[in-house]
C-alpha cells in the first residue's frame, strides 16, 4: 500500500537527482512510516540547487519518493501557481491509496480540498495551531485578521471529519482542535524519536561553565551566549521580540550578551535590518542554516541559554533537542511549551519587556542555569522513544485499516505509476 504525506516544509533537489531537506526531515525521518506501508510519497515545496549538501540531509531513499510542488511562499505566490499545484496535487493522491497530512499549511489544504472532493478517507498529524501563528505581529498583511479566522475554522472542520489524528501536544492544541466522535486520536512528540541527549561529560562541561559564571564581573570580556533557532521564513518564531528584548537589556545592563542565529527565510534581511535600528548589530550574530545532528547539537552545547520567544507552537522540536543537550532554556507561554518547562521559565508571547526581565535576571544571577541545565534534561529523558514509536506504529495501523476498508480501495484502483517518478518542479 502506497501512503502519500503531505508536508509545509521546503525541499531541494540536488545536481544529482536526489533530495535533501534543512533540519530532521531526512531519510530516518520518512522511513519511519515504513513500519506500516511498502512506500511513502512525500508531497513538498521544492526547488533545484547546485550546492552541495551534505548527504546526511538527503531526505529520499529507499521505498521513499517525493512529489515537489513550486517553491511558493504564501498564498499571494500560491495564487501565480495554482493550476500547477493542483495538478501536481491530483497526480500524487491519484498514485498513492492513504493519506496523511500534516497541518495546518497551504499544502495540506490543497490537498484536503482534493480528497474530500473524492470522499477519499485520510489522517492528519496536527503539528501547529493557525489561531497563534496569524496572531498578531506575525504577519504583515491587512488580510491576516481574515486570514487567522479562515484557516482555523478549516483546521477544526479537517479535524472534525479525520478518520484517524495524532496531535504533537498532550492537551493544548486538542482543546481547540477537537477529533470527531468516531475518531482514533492519539498524542505523541515525534519530534523526540531521535533526540541526541548530552552526555555525562557534555553536562560536567555546562555545569563547569555555569560555574565560572558565577564568578564574573560584569565587565568579564567573555560574553554570555543566547541562542535562537527557527525558520525566518515567518515572523511568528518571534525573533523580533527576541532582538528589542536585547536591547532593553543593553540599556539596562553592562553584562557583555551575544545573540546567535540560525535560520534562513525571507525576513533573514528585515532582522538584521532590525538589530541596526534597535543598535544592537555587534551583539548578534546571524549563522544562517546549520545542518541537523551533529553541527546544531555542538552549537546547542556552545550556548549558555536557549530561547523561544514564538508567538505560535505546537510542541517545538528546536525547545526539545535543546532541552535533551541539556542547556538551560526560556519559553513563551504558547502551544504546547507549557507541557515542556516550569512556569518559571516562561513569559507572555510578544512582551519583549518581561522578556528583557528574564535574561537580566539571569544574565545578573547565573546560578539558577544549573538547576534549569537539570530540569530541562530529566524532562526530554521521560520521553521512552520505543513507546513514541509504538506510538506511530499504531496511529499509521490505524490510517492503513481505514484505507483498506474505505470505498475507492474495496472498488480497486488500478494505479500503474510508480510514486514518486515524476517528479515536477517549476
């Protein structure tokens, strides 16, 4: 049986013919729905590049295949392309027999409106709430008011006739997107399948660290490293908050304080832009993309805190693999965050005044990143990834028996295509 995901995120094809993705998408990640189906075809955003990319990025594989759709932003660049999207979207759900749909996103409405004029059964892993992410101060469009109230009530309308659902959260976003009656729902951080946690020794490095904290002057040359990872492909990863955050902080305090960035997206330019005006340029620190697994964890382990300021989550990869390094870690209250850290070490989404408070606070008093460095550890360690898989196991079972008793299979398809052989892109 042939499954087809459909997925937000952005995917290149290489000079080589092969595809690669930025961060945790990469082949370990899709072959896990393997467990469950002789093929999986995943439906992406993509574009060609030449650059070489490290081969631990490649994304297609065996009994892996993907259909790239144009490289769109946004639903104004959607709207110049849709005849394409759509036909490269009939193409995949006609090749493949089950569904998944991992939302919200413009892809899986696409894809939604295509099955449910088919009457076609489907699953969906809900991975974000829209409510927040067209919350204010993340997009800069007079139609995003209209926008946030759409795209929710389609959220809750998918989720109301989904035959089977896995949320990322354990309650936050369940409470706003309800299963329907007869539903199979089922909660599990999938994110956490393939945490990296520190070591004994990674940790007595922090803590030594820590320790000498403890013992700086305010005027030590050395600087006290925050941390940011997101895509600024959107505002509502909150690095703007972060950035008048920092300089709340500069005119407050004498502590040397660095920012380091990683992320790429087409606010990259109004961010550093950003830093200029607020005068803070020579404290932050923009890295670009940094490859998955072993690049990100060494950087993870290099900085002092963490932080989130997002203005819209479900349960945040990024606040996981930092929490699993061990490193100490601040957080907006939004999504599925409050399900991860202590209240303690979260502060309201958008306010970069309690923001600026909370890294005075601990910038002045670093002896509390300890206990932190520790909390944060023990709480990514509960997480068993043989139950999270087991997990998967059980939610895709479900998506596959729903196939194989749905209408359109007992009929019969005779689907002849091989997934994923033709691949399209713009």
């Amino acid at each position: 049986m042939r499954l087809l995901v459909s997925i937000e995120g952005h995917v290149f094809k290489g000079k080589d013919g092969a595809i690669y993705a930025h961060g945790p998408s990469n082949y370990s990640f899709w072959s896990r729905y393997l467990s469950e189906f002789e093929n999986v075809t995943v439906l992406a955003r993509g574009t060609t590049t030449k650059q070489v990319i490290d081969e631990s990025c490649r994304a297609d594989g065996p009994g892996v295949f993907f259909h790239l759709l144009p490289d769109f932003y946004g639903p104004l660049h959607l709207i110049s392309q849709l005849g394409e999207v759509k036909a490269i979207t009939r193409q995949a759900i006609g090749e493949c027999d089950a569904y998944v749909l991992r939302v919200p996103g413009l892809v899986g409405h696409n894809v939604w409106r295509e099955i449910e004029r088919r009457r076609l059964p489907y699953g969906l892993e809900v991975v974000g709430d829209p409510w927040d992410s067209f919350g204010p101060g993340t997009w800069p469009s007079i139609y995003r008011p209209i926008a946030r109230r759409l795209v929710t009530r389609e959220l809750r309308l998918m989720c109301s006739r989904a035959g089977v659902i896995h949320y990322v959260t354990r309650c936050a976003l369940q409470r706003r997107f309800p299963a329907g009656t007869n539903a199979y729902a089922t909660a599990f951080p999938d994110a956490l399948m393939e945490l990296a946690f520190a070591t004994s020794a990674a940790l007595a490095e922090r803590y030594r660290r820590i320790q000498e904290m403890q013992n700086r002057s305010d005027d030590n040359p050395e600087p006290f490293r925050i941390g940011f990872v997101g895509s600024l492909s959107r505002l509502y990863k909150g690095l703007d908050v972060l950035l008048r955050a920092i300089r709340a902080l500069r005119d407050t305090t004498n502590v040397n304080v660095r920012v380091e960035v990683v992320g790429e997206g087409q606010y990259i330019g109004v961010m550093k832009a950003m830093a200029a005006r607020l005068g803070i340029q020579d404290r932050v620190r923009f890295l670009g993309q940094v490859p998955f697994g072993r690049p990100i964890f060494d950087f993870l382990d290099s900085i002092d805190l963490f932080v989130l300021p997002s203005r819209a989550e479900g349960l945040p990869r990024a606040l996981l693999e930092a929490m699993a390094r061990g490193c100490p870690c601040i957080g907006s209250e939004i999504g599925g965050v409050g399900e991860l850290l202590d209240p303690e070490d979260m502060f309201p989404s958008g306010d970069s005044q309690r923001l600026g408070e909370t890294l005075a606070a601990l910038v002045r008093h670093p002896g509390r990143l300890r206990e932190m460095a520790e909390r944060n550890w023990k709480k990514a360690a509960e997480f068993n990834p043989d139950a999270l898989m087991k997990a998967q196991r059980d939610f895709l079972s479900c998506v596959r028996l729903q196939a194989n008793t749905s209408p359109a299979n007992l009929a019969g398809r005779n689907k002849k295509v091989i997934p994923g052989e033709s691949l399209s892109i713009t």
